[in-house]
C-alpha cells in the first residue's frame, strides 16, 4: 500500500450530465465559444474549455500516469443535479450514476466512482444511497453544501445521514456556488475559488458538527473538500466561541476532532503549511490526497511534492493511501516501480 497515490478528489462529467449542462439556459451551462465548448460555473464568466480530461476516461488515465497517481476516486463535478428542483431529477441521477458505473468497469482496480443524488426528495435521496451501496463500483456519495435543498444540517435530512452510515457509503461534501457571491466579485474567479467556496464548506460542516449527526450515526463518514475550508484554522475560535455562549445547548466545549469524529479533509491547500494544520488539527489519519483535476486551480505534482515534503513514514502513507483505502473500503491489487519518492523526483524538478 505505500506505493499508491489515490486521488480521492478529481472529477469527471458523465455523457448524461454534459447534456443537461448543455440544455440549461443560464450558468451553471456548457455553450460553444468559438466553437469549442467552455463550461461557464457563473455569470458573466468565460468558463474553462471543457477538454477530453473533463469528460473521458483515457484522458483521465493519462493524467494520473503523468502525475504519478496510482488510483482515483472519481466524481461528478458541480452543479450535480442541485438545481434541478423536481422529479425528474430522479431518472437523471440514475443514468449518470450508472456512467460512472460503466467508466470503473473500463479501469477496474485503478478508479472507483462517488455517485450523485437526485435533487428531489429526503425519500428520494435515500432510496438513491441503497442503489450506491448495491454497486461495488461505488464507493461513496457526492454532495453540495445542501441536499434535497435543505442545509446538511436540517433534521429532514437525518434519514439520509442514517442511510450513508448504514450503508458504509462517505459523503463527500463539495462546495457549489460560494458563500457571499457578492462580497466576492470581481478579480476574475480567484476570490470565488479561494475564499467563498472554501467559506461555504467551512460553514456547512460546522453546522453539520454541531447539530450532533456524528454522534447520532457513529458510523457516518464526511469528507470536506479543499481541506475542511477554514475549518482546521478556525477550529480554536469555534471552540471558544462555544465555550462563550450561555445556553445549555451550546454548552459542549469538545474540540472539532472530538465532535466530529467522521470527519476528513482532502490535502488541497496549495500549501505545505496549512497541509501541517490540517493534520495536526485532525490528524493524519483524517486527511486524504486529491487534486480538483481536471480545474484549472489543480496543481497534481505540486500537491505531491508538499505531502513528500511535509508528510514522512507512517503520516506520508496515511494520507498518500492508507486513510482512503480504510475509508473507501477499496480494494488494490499489488502495485511495482512506483515509490513514493519516485513520484517526487519525477515532478520535482517540473513545478515551477
């Protein structure tokens, strides 16, 4: 195992889910630009080109070898199926999720998928889990910062939080728009990508710690994207902001580690300093490697050099494998040639 590099953050949008970014009339779409198709996240916004690496596998493939990842998680990348408010939402969800299905049977032993809910009812979400959990190409669930539109921290929702725990199935919880879009225009996406979606994370896990899911389904598991947002920095404030209150119901003074302990954070920081808060926050057996391949914001082989760099023996294996295999419940066949510090001198040298 301390040969593999799993990628448990790196997306990719099944045919189904191309067609209806393509059928909406106003961002989040997909529209030709000059004949080429660009997927524009917000208004007023050029979008990225969506490349073969957005949407195929062998682009995908070719990636990781490049990049010295050994295995990757898939997922749908937002908006998932959170802006379509009606039943239909609900055959939609089935057929991208058995893309996905289809995309791990192409690579078996090398890419395992999240799949997606439909964005209609609580019931509806649950009955969505129970067709995960019955795919062994499945190995988890992708979600934004609301489900059903509700906040992740709305008693409606608890039947889907007892599901995943039931079912052994991680949620992985991914930013979608940002939190204050306002106070965050303007220098073209960078305030977005770097403040408001990390925010948005930020605030719906700590409602989710708070409002007591973990306790309530011991056997849940949470990943938050971009490593847990401001979580891991914050962590001492919220802890004293809770020790401030009065009410009895803020009363519980617990760490964020002791209140959540389901919970992991991806290694997606762009920094080695703040890769070594998150795990000493946490722990290192709480955190997970990934890259928001293909964004243009990834940046792989820096991503491998800072855990390299900052990560050794037992903590680099945590976070390069151990802690997603566990999590995931995935299966790996015998990996040869490729050591860990074989991927660093390959991408040392290249990050500029």
């Amino acid at each position: 195992m301390s040969t593999a590099l799993i990628d448990v953050h790196s997306h990719i949008y099944p045919p189904a889910l191309v067609e209806y970014l393509r059928q909406r009339t106003e961002p989040p779409f997909i529209r030709d630009v000059e004949g080429a198709p660009r997927f524009c996240l917000f208004p007023g916004d050029r979008g990225v080109a969506v490349t073969a690496e957005f949407t195929q596998l062998d682009a995908k493939l070719a990636f990781m070898a490049d990049a010295g990842i050994t295995h990757s998680v898939l997922s749908p990348g937002n908006p998932w199926l959170d802006l379509l408010h009606d039943a239909a939402s609900v055959p939609l969800a089935r057929t991208i999720n058995a893309e996905l299905s289809e995309l791990v049977r192409q690579a078996p032993n090398r890419v395992w998928a999240m799949g997606l809910l439909p964005n209609h009812t609580v019931g509806a979400t649950v009955d969505a889990v129970g067709e995960l959990a019955s795919q062994q190409e499945m190995v988890g669930v992708m979600v934004g910062t609301r489900i059903a539109g509700l906040p992740l921290d709305a008693d409606e929702l608890d039947p889907f939080w007892a599901a995943a725990a039931a079912a052994g199935l991680p949620v992985f919880v991914h930013p979608g728009s940002g939190l204050a879009p306002e106070a965050t225009r303007g220098y073209g996406q960078a305030l977005t990508l770097a403040l408001a979606f990390p925010f948005e994370t930020t605030v719906a896990v700590a409602r989710l710690a708070l409002a007591g899911r973990f306790e309530r389904h011991p056997r849940l598991r949470v990943v938050a994207a971009h490593g847990g947002g401001a979580l891991p920095a914050l962590a001492g404030r919220l802890r004293r902001a809770l020790e401030a209150e009065q009410s009895g119901q803020q009363a519980d003074v617990r760490s964020l580690a002791e209140r959540a302990p389901g919970l992991f954070v991806d290694s997606i920081l762009f920094s080695p300093q703040s890769l070594r808060l998150c795990a000493e926050v946490l722990g290192s057996d709480r955190v997970v490697f990934g890259t928001d391949h293909p964004f243009p914001i990834a940046d792989a082989r820096g991503a491998a050099i800072d855990l390299a760099d900052v990560m050794q023996g037992e903590a680099y294996t945590q976070i390069a494998s151990r802690n997603a295999v566990e999590l995931f419940g995935l299966q790996l066949e015998q990996l040869d040639g490729l050591e860990p510090t074989a991927v660093v001198a390959r991408t040392r040298g290249d990050r500029s």
